[in-house]
C-alpha cells in the first residue's frame, strides 16, 4: 500500500504585492492565513503596525482577486473604502490569487545601511607606511557597532569609497581606523596630502559578520599588517567589558615600518590580567625578535586543546596559511573566524595566493572592490586606482627571509576582479567546517508503504553520510561574485546539534547589539507577528505540526538577522543551515519544550521595551531548549531505528540479500536481520542504501532491478562477496499511481508491473541457480493486500503475480530444497519517504479524491481497521525467512489486520 510523499499543495494562493516604487514581489498565501503573516514569513516587510485590523497602517487597494476581508474596526477602513476595495492585509485571508497594491515603496519595506555625516578630528603618521584616522559623527548614538566591524568611507574630493574596520571600540565617543599608505591610493593621497582636522565626509555601514562572539571561552587573535585595527577593537571592548577571557594575540607584519600601535597593544595586555601577546615581522632584515610568520609563532599553550575560538584578520594567504597549519596538525578550534581581503585582479579558474601571510596591512585601501558588485559582503565602489603600486607591495609580500614564498599573481590594470575564480567561491560557499553542504527536504508527512523500490531523490544530500540540510536553509556564506571582503566562520562541529544552536546564539545576541532600541514600531510589529506566527504549531510539549513550527521559528530567527541591515549577519546565520538541521531532526518529533513559543514573544516583548538585559538572557535561554529539544528529538528517532523484536542468533551466519532495502519495510526487516546475526546484502536502486548498509555491517549494492541486468548484477556481487545466498528477501515494489483502471495509459501499466513484478521474477531468476547449485536456500516474497483493491489496478495484477510466483516457484523448487513464502501487507505506516517513488503527487481535487478512496478501501478492509507497522512487517518476513518457518512453503502469509487481499 502506498502514498506519495509530496502532495503541493494547490489552496495556496499566489498574492502579488505591488510597491508604489514599481516593485512587485510574489508569495504563497493559504486560505486561512493572513496576507500580512504570509508576507513576514516570506521575508517581505509590508507596513504594520496593531495586526490586528484597529490601526489601518496596512491599508492595500485589492487590483484584482476574491478575498475574505477579516474583522477590523470602522475607523482601520470605512465601509466606503472596503466597497471601493481598499483592504487590510493583516485582517484579510484569500479566496483565490491576488494583486494588491502596497503604500510603501519597497525600499522602506526593508531596513538598510545607515549613512553617517562625520568630522576629522585626527590625521596621524603611525609609521612611514601606515596613518590613523579619527573620525566624530555628531550622530553617534544611532551608531551601534560590533567589535570587528566595518565601515565604508567616502573619500573626501573623490567620487570613492574605502572599507576599513574600526579600531576603536564601541563604546568610544570617536571611531578610529588603521590604514595602510599606498602612494597613488584615493585615501592615501587624501591623507597624506590633505586631510586636517575638521574637515567632513560621510561613512556608510556598520557592515560584516566579523565581530568577537560573547562565549567564556578562550580566544586566539591573529592580526596581519593593519588587520590589527578589529583586533584592537575586540581587545578594547573586552577591557570595556571587564573581561576575564583568557586571550593570546599574535600580530604579524611585513616589514619593521608596518608595526604600529605597538604601545596601545602593550597598554591593553598590561591592563587585562588574562591577556598575552607576541608580535613577528617576515622581513629577514627586520630588528624584530621574532622573524617570520605569525604561525611560527602558534604554540600549545595557545590552543587550549581546540576549545577556543579563532579570530582572524589578514590577506587571503595568511588566512589560508593559519588554516594548513591547523589542518597539518589535526587541529580544529570550535570557531574560526576570519576577515580577509582579495585582491583586484582578472578571474582566474587556477588562482594563486596574492600576498606573504601578514601581506601589505592596509587592505582597505589596495582591494577596493567593483562598482556593481553584487556582493553584500563589499561596498567600496570604483575599481582600483592603486593598481600601478599594488605589483611592488604584492611582491613585497611574496617574500620570507628574502625569498619568494608565494608565486606572483598576474593581474590586470583595470582591475575589478577577484583572486578567487568563481567556482572556487561556490565551492568555498557551499561548504561549512570544511565540508561540503548540500542538501535534502523533508515535508513531515507520514505515509503507507508496502516496501518499493526506490528512486534516488536527486536533491537528497549528505554531510558525513546524514541528512542534514533543507536545500532552501543553506545560502552562501561567502557569495559568489568578485572582490574585496571575505568574512567567513567555520565550526568543526556544526554538524553536531548542539553547535549549530550555539553559533545561532552568538550571531544572534551579536544582533540584539544592533537592534534592540531602534526598532520601528513597524518592524517590532512584524518582529511580533513572526513570533505568534509559531505558537499554533506548538501544544504544551507537543508539536501540533514540528514542520509548520520549524518554517515559521526560521521565519522569526532570520527577521532579527534582517532587521540589522547587514546582508553579512544574515547570509552568516543561514550558511548554518539552522532551518535544514531542524527539518531534519525534527521530521517525526512530537516533544518540544513548552517554553519555545513562549520565548520568542517574550523576547519580542523585551525588544519593545528596550530591555536588553531580559533580550539577551532570554536568547540564551532559548537556544537551550532548542538545543534540548532537538537531541529529544534524535534520541527519539535513534529509539524508533530499533526494532521493537529481536530473535537473537536466528540468521547467524546466513547470508540475507534484502532488495529495496534504502527505506520502509526493506529497511526495517535488513534491520532486524543484522540484529539476528545475519550478513547482509542490501540492493536498492538508490544510494542512500550505502549509509544503511555500513550502519548494519552489511554490503551496499545499487541496481536497478527493473531491468534484468540491474538483477543479475545484484546477485553477482552477492555471490562475489559470500559465494552463496542462504535467503532472498524481494521486497521491491510499489504502486506508484492512484486512480481508476481507466485513467491509466499503456506506457503507465507497463510501468506498474516492471515496477512491483518484473522486479520480483528477474531476481528470483538470477538468485536460483546458485540456490539450486547448493541444493538449498529460501525466497521471501513482499506480495499486498491490494491484490484486492481499488485504485492501483496494475500494481494489484503485479502482485497478484507476486503470489503466483510464490506458489508455483515453491511447486517447481521444492525438491531442490528451496522454499518459496510471501508476506501480503496492508497499510503500512512508515516514515516520511526520502526516495519518491516516480509518479505526479496527485494535485487536483479528484486526483486527491481518488488517492483517498484507496486509504479509506484499505482501512475498511482492514478488520483491525489500523495500518500497521513497519515491525510488524519486518516480524512476518524474517519468521518466513527463516528456518523457524522450515514446513512452510508456497504460502502467501497476509499480515494486513484481517484483510485477506
Ligand atoms: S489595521 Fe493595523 S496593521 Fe493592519
């Protein structure tokens, strides 16, 4: 008996969203969902403000579609309005597609950037190849930062914009930065010839996820040239902080000109008791003590056995070079965090490192990035004007101890371009703790299965040979496109639960710093939508719905991420594929601790007071019981993997070919086995069987064995591996259409039989000689209950097959010693199918009807009128398999509570 998987599901509507600017944008909206809901969860800001039809901040003007138009007061919309069709999105539900007209433009329907006006308060020479800047912008207290952070600097007198990190620390009334001189560079020309006091630009930002996480643990700072300047702001706002974190900086130049601020680091490692540092110039003519790179100087004493988080910020090959030598030591930290800088340079598909590992310092100002850069990650506009000198500086930066250690990097002049090739950006992006992250879905349906064969899902991914990401949950990290900036973190164990919840909530309490106090009451209304948005999937401690409650708890976490403005924050917390690990672990859970519903109002409730303290304690909270929730949930699923009976040692030593084993009752029964002492063969036409079978021990073999050669090749490999097959369980098959006889197309009816009888006869055909060679063996066939049945005719006449082959296969074979048996299930209740199974998920009313009547035939049938279970399957095949069933032959055993088929 079989359902599909994936039912679309076609009462959603579509609603366009027309902006005054032009803009429209489309979501999916179900009947019984409010518009405004359905535009905040799909991350679509329309004017909000009550929700709840009183305030009329929503109002629309329907162009087309029927609509329900909610409750909401007289004085929200007039009856005159309504009548002219004028609308609330917060109040109104759909009848059918929409168009609705929005008053806003869509750019105030997100939040972006800020830009501030500032003054010069200081020009300094820090040494001959690096000045700082001091800056006031009389509109500091809108100015919130984090420690790490960056800004875009529009260059007095020119049309360009240069990125450089603060240097100073959040709580600093002025905001200071480091900069590298490079003659000709827009910014070195400005402040080397003139730049004074007072004079005013403007600043955009802050911009990056790069910022020092709150956790107790220790940290490693590694800083290259003028890579220093986020450094020093994380250390600046630990001493703020009063903080006890044990930290070790290390900080790494060219040449002896490129050390700076040298005092400030000395000051502030004298004034923080936990707080060491070194410092190393490459250049082999250097008075320095420490020549060389900053890994040289890496010690044990510094890694505190990998519980630490590493904070990195210099060119591209200094980042590369900290993560070899890691790499080359087996070593991984918890977190790895790294700004670093590319190059404008042509794309090249074979890029090398540009620059000596602590590079040219003022990155900033050499790798300015592209005008139109789509990257969010970049906003320096202009191409390079400092392409000329870059050559002498990467040359300078290609050498160690007088020799070239980095080949050169050839680029053009007009620059605008990236080391890194765009495949290489894709790779880098996809990939988390250095692995690389695709993808599966899970819907969180429940279905029937009699055991089929199996179509590999083609977006059914992996990491580490689990299912862990929904493909739309993971964006990249890094994006694709050229230039400048590439902030990056990486968790060695992300993949593990309780790391992912983590990093949600050091990004996290990094974006409360941003918000919290200057959220519009229009975005603390969507921010409280979101929240309420979850609660009906939640019941106490159970899931009403764990994959309706997973979209819309992803819904509410990116919206903060959203409403800082930085693009960073948000592609940072999405490349941690919070949302695809919940999908996954969550598919079948039921518990789910009663406060996470409630957290997310109550933070929302501390956002509208301002109450940080509440905000913060309540996020940390809340990743807990995330956390708690989520290894209930996996230690619920490993629970339900093991099946419920074991006859111990009953297939010792027998060598069990199981086909369509990947999932449901071939799964099951393949468990079972390995738990009764069998050797396990397991054929299936999708991969997926490879992770079962190194589970259980057993032999992976993929096949399809719809075709004769798929069969034959699966028992060879069988017979290579064990020289012999004590047991043939064929459990391949099922339907794969739900309809009348009538509606089925020749080509579909052929379909059916390859399917769940061709199967069956090719691998019994391929299996016997070797059986009757030994003069022994058993054949367990998977027939149904639907031989009697409505709405799958073919798949009834396949099985139907099925039970001839068993009785006239055990007739022709019982002399040669072979037994021949069939189970017929019923209904079978499985999980969610990760393999479809080949057919249109049916989607119009009747085609829904037709798959209903063939529940509602197999439940009436059925005297115990229940499905039944995968273990109860797995029970009746494995007894016919094995010798406890030694007098029973030619038998077809019905296990479908009472129905006969
Ligand atoms: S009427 Fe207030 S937000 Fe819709």
């Amino acid at each position: 008996m079989n359902h599909p998987v994936a039912q679309q599901d076609s009462s959603q509507h579509q609603v366009a969203l027309s902006f005054e600017d032009g803009v429209t944008r489309f979501i999916t909206c179900a009947p019984d969902q409010t518009v405004a809901d359905a535009s905040y969860r799909q991350r679509i800001n329309i004017p909000l403000d009550c929700r709840d039809g009183a305030c009329g901040t929503c109002k629309a003007f329907c162009e087309s579609g029927d609509y329900d138009g909610g409750t909401y007061i007289d004085d929200a919309l007039t009856a005159d309005e309504a009548e002219e069709g004028y609308v609330l999105p917060c109040s109104m539900t759909p009848k059918s597609d929409l168009v609705l007209r929005i008053a806003s433009t869509s750019a105030v329907a997100k939040t972006q950037a800020a830009t501030f006006p500032a003054t010069v308060t200081a020009v300094e020479r820090l040494s001959p190849t690096t000045m700082s800047l001091t800056l006031k912008t009389p509109d500091r207290d809108e100015l919130a930062f984090l420690p790490g952070q960056y800004v875009n600097i529009a260059v007095p007198g020119t049309e360009a914009t240069r990125s450089y990190s603060f240097s100073s620390a959040p709580d600093e009334e002025e905001l200071s930065f480091l900069i590298k001189i490079t003659p000709g560079g827009v910014m070195s020309d400005y402040l080397t010839e003139r730049a004074k006091p007072g004079d005013e630009l403007t600043f955009t930002g802050p911009h990056g996820s790069f910022f020092l996480r709150e956790a107790g643990r220790p940290v490693l700072l590694l800083a290259g040239g003028t890579g220093l300047a986020p450094i020093l702001s994380i250390l600046r706002t630990m001493r703020a902080s009063g903080s006890t974190r044990p930290a070790h900086l290390i900080y790494g130049v060219t040449t002896d000109d490129d050390l700076v601020e040298m005092d400030t680091v000395r000051q502030l490692a004298a004034e923080m008791e936990n707080v060491t540092w070194d410092y190393c110039v490459s250049d082999s003519a250097s008075t320095a003590p420490n020549k060389g790179y900053v890994t040289t100087l890496i010690r044990d004493e510094h890694l505190h056995g990998g519980d630490l988080a590493v904070y990195l910020c210099g060119p591209p090959p200094m980042v590369e070079a900290v993560r070899k030598h890691f790499a080359d030591d087996g070593f991984e930290p918890t977190g790895f965090y790294y700004e670093k800088f590319a190059l404008a340079t042509t794309p090249d598909p074979t890029p090398e490192p540009a620059a000596g590992p602590e590079g040219e310092g003022s990155f900033h100002e050499n790798f300015p990035t592209p005008t139109t850069h789509p990257n969010p990650i970049t906003e320096s506009e202009g191409v390079p004007e400092t392409v000329p000198e870059l050559g002498e500086n990467v040359t300078e930066g290609r050498r160690l101890a007088g020799q070239e250690i980095f080949p050169r990097v050839e680029r053009t002049a007009s620059g605008g371009g990236v080391v890194r090739s765009v495949a290489e950006d894709i790779d880098v992006a996809s990939r988390v703790a250095g692995q690389r992250i695709w993808v599966g879905t899970g819907n969180g349906t429940r279905e029937l299965d009699a055991g089929e064969g199996l179509r590999e899902n083609a977006e059914a991914r992996g990491i580490a040979g689990q299912q862990v990401l929904a493909a739309e949950a993971i964006e990249p990290l890094v994006a694709p496109a050229p230039g400048g900036y590439e902030i990056g973190e990486e968790h060695p164990s992300v993949h593990e639960s309780d790391a992912v919840f983590e990093a949600r909530q050091a990004l996290e309490l990094g974006a409360l710093e941003l918000t919290i106090g200057r959220l519009t009451s229009q975005q603390l209304a969507g921010y409280r939508l979101l929240a309420e948005s979850a609660v009906p999937y939640v019941d106490g401690d159970r899931f009403v719905d764990a994959a309706a409650y997973t979209e819309t708890n992803a819904a509410f976490h990116d919206y903060l991420f959203s409403l800082t403005g930085n693009e960073h924050l948000l592609q940072a917390y999405r490349a941690l594929g919070v949302k695809g690990h919940m999908e996954t672990t969550l598919r079948n859970a039921t518990w789910c601790d009663p406060r996470c519903t409630q957290d997310h109002l109550d933070i929302v409730t501390a956002f509208e007071s301002g109450d940080r303290a509440t905000a913060r304690r309540l996020i940390v909270e809340h990743a807990e019981r995330s956390k708690v929730t989520t290894r209930r949930a996996m230690a619920d699923a490993e629970a339900a993997k093991r099946p419920r009976f074991i006859t111990p040692g009953r297939f010792d030593g027998k060598v069990v070919v199981v086909t369509g084993a990947a999932q449901g009752i071939g799964e099951q029964t393949a468990r079972r086995i390995a738990a009764e002492g069998g050797e396990l063969v397991l054929a299936d036409r999708s991969s997926l069987v490879e992770g079962l079978a190194e589970e259980l021990s057993g032999h992976p073999v993929t096949a399809d064995l719809e075709t004769w050669d798929g069969a034959e090749a699966a028992v060879a490999a069988a017979l290579a591996r064990h020289g012999r097959i004590d047991v043939l369980i064929n459990n391949v098959g099922g339907a794969i259409w739900f309809k009348p006889f009538t509606e089925f197309t020749p080509e579909q009816i052929e379909a059916e039989i390859r399917r769940s009888l061709m199967t069956t006869l090719f691998t019994c055909r391929a299996a016997l000689p070797a059986m009757t060679g030994r003069g022994q063996g058993v054949i367990v066939n998977v027939s149904s209950a639907a031989t009697r049945g409505v709405h799958r005719i073919p798949y009834s006449a396949a099985k139907g097959g099925i039970n001839a082959i068993t009785a006239s296969l055990a007739l022709e074979c019982a002399e040669s010693g072979i037994r021949v048996a069939a189970t017929a299930p019923g209904g079978t209740d499985a999980p969610p199918r990760r393999i479809p199974r080949g057919g249109t998920p049916p989607e119009t009313d009747q085609e829904k009807a037709w798959f209903q009547a063939h529940i509602d035939q197999t439940l009436e049938t059925s005297l115990m009128k229940r499905y039944g279970t995968l273990d109860e399957q797995a029970a009746a095949i494995t007894f016919l398999a094995s010798d406890e069933a030694s007098y029973i032959t030619g038998t077809v055993l019905p296990v479908a509570g009472g129905d006969l088929g």
